[in-house]
C-alpha cells in the first residue's frame, strides 16, 4: 500500500475510493475538484491581476484587509471579535474562482495560481510558484519558491519547497522533494504510459503522468523521475539520479 492514514486528508480519501489504480486519481483529480469544492471565491475577490493588497479571507467568502486587523499571540482580530482564515499576500494573482482555501493557508507574493484547486489548513503556496490548475494540497503542504505543479496531489506534508516541476503526479504523506526535482509527464514520443507488473501489461490511458511516491518517500537535489514511474514507501533517491520508469517496492534506494 502506498498510502496509509487518510484522516488528515479526507478529501482525497473520498477520491481514492473511486480509483482502482492510484493513476486514477491523477486522471480524474480535474472533474472531483470542480464536484467537491465547498465554496468557490467570492465576487468581490480580485481576477487576472494582481492583488492590490495583503488579504484574510475569512471561510472563502469574507475579505478583511490585513492591514485593518489587531495581530495578537491569540490570533487575529477585527472589530474585536477573534477571525480566521487564509493570508492572501499583495501581489499574488488568481485567474479563476475555482478554488478553495481552508484556514491558515498561506499564498505568498508573486504566486500564480489557477483553478480548479483545493488547499487544506496551513498549506503554503511560496514566492514565485506556478500552480496551473487541478491542484489538491493536504495540510501542511508546500508548494515552494519557483515550483510548477500541474494536474497534482499532494497530500499532508508533502514539500516540494524550491524549484520543482511536478506535473501529473501524486505525493505521499510527507514526501519532501528536495531542490531541483523534476517529476516529468511526458514521453518523448508522446505514448500512452504503461506499466508491467508479473507480465502482465496495465494501460493506463495516459500520455501524461508523472510520478506517484508512497508516503515519506524523498528525492535529492536535481535528481529526476521519468514519466510513469511508482516509489513505494520510504524509498530515497540519492542527488543528481534518474529514476523509472517503472513500480519500484518500499524502501528502494537509488544511489
């Protein structure tokens, strides 16, 4: 199994319920987001520009300026009765309101970012990240500085903090891509990713597809998985290496 101990990430758990191969989920990450989102932005929340100012949106339908809150060690508070919400930093720029932010996120100047999306409590999206859209972030995941994340999962604690791609792919709990990863989706001659497994043949129907790691799988800086490949649980992949295609077993160790 690659993933265990879904309860920090409900939404996905109801996803992978419907999945008979964790690819699965990758290929229908798009239509479940635009079925499940509770709420989308508001009206009044800025489109196709940049945010003019830093923001609290309260429950993803209130907007309070930062700049009129009291910050105390408790918390926030506006005209005296303690909020919460998600800091929408000036200078981030949305594209659609197909997207869902739960309390504590945070999105940090200059973030790029396009629905469908759902991001969980205390999920970070950094200076300078391009999120395309089709983008589930568990809590306490990071998309970080530079990174690209198309058509993705990432459920609790899973970091990709500096100057990743990840495109169509799935990271476990607590998987941590080290700087410079690159989770590459497409084949050169563009064909269809397929799998063997005991000789037996799995079409995924896919052109596109990353890579899936189990939870606390890890990459080293500047190593790169090949379209299609698996990590089991726990495995590493040592800096600077090429990994897959393929389904790899827990604990694998790519020196």
């Amino acid at each position: 199994m690659l993933f265990e101990d879904l309860e920090k990430d409900p939404l996905f758990k109801n996803l992978v319920s419907s999945c008979e191969y964790p690819w699965d989920c990758i290929k229908n990450l798009k239509s479940f987001l635009k079925d499940n989102l509770p709420k989308k932005l508001p009206s009044n929340f800025p489109l196709n520009e940049p945010v003019p100012q830093s923001l609290l949106l309260v429950e993803n339908e209130e907007l309070i300026p930062l700049s009129e809150l009291e910050v105390t060690e408790e918390g926030f508070f506006f005209k005296g009765k303690k909020v919460n919400g998600a800091i929408i930093y000036a200078g981030s720029f949305f594209t659609d309101r197909e997207l869902y932010f739960e309390n504590g996120v945070v999105v940090e100047p200059f973030a790029y970012v396009s629905g469908p999306g759902y991001f969980s409590e205390k999920s970070s999206i950094r200076h300078g990240a391009y999120v395309r859209g089709s983008v589930y972030a568990g809590k306490g995941a990071v998309i970080g500085h530079t990174t690209e994340v198309k058509n993705s999962i990432f459920l609790s604690e899973a970091k990709a903090a500096h100057f990743a791609y990840v495109g169509d792919s799935l990271l476990g709990k607590n998987v941590n891509l080290g700087a410079g990863t690159k989770l590459a989706n497409l084949k050169f001659l563009k064909k269809v990713i397929t799998f063997s497994i005991e000789g037996e043949v799995l079409h995924t129907g896919m052109r596109k597809l990353g890579a899936i790691l189990g939870d606390n799988a890890q990459t080293g800086c500047n190593s790169v998985l090949q379209p299609g490949t698996v990590l089991g649980k726990g495995s590493f992949v040592f800096p600077g290496k090429t990994v897959g295609p393929g389904i790899f077993p827990p604990k694998s160790k790519f020196r």
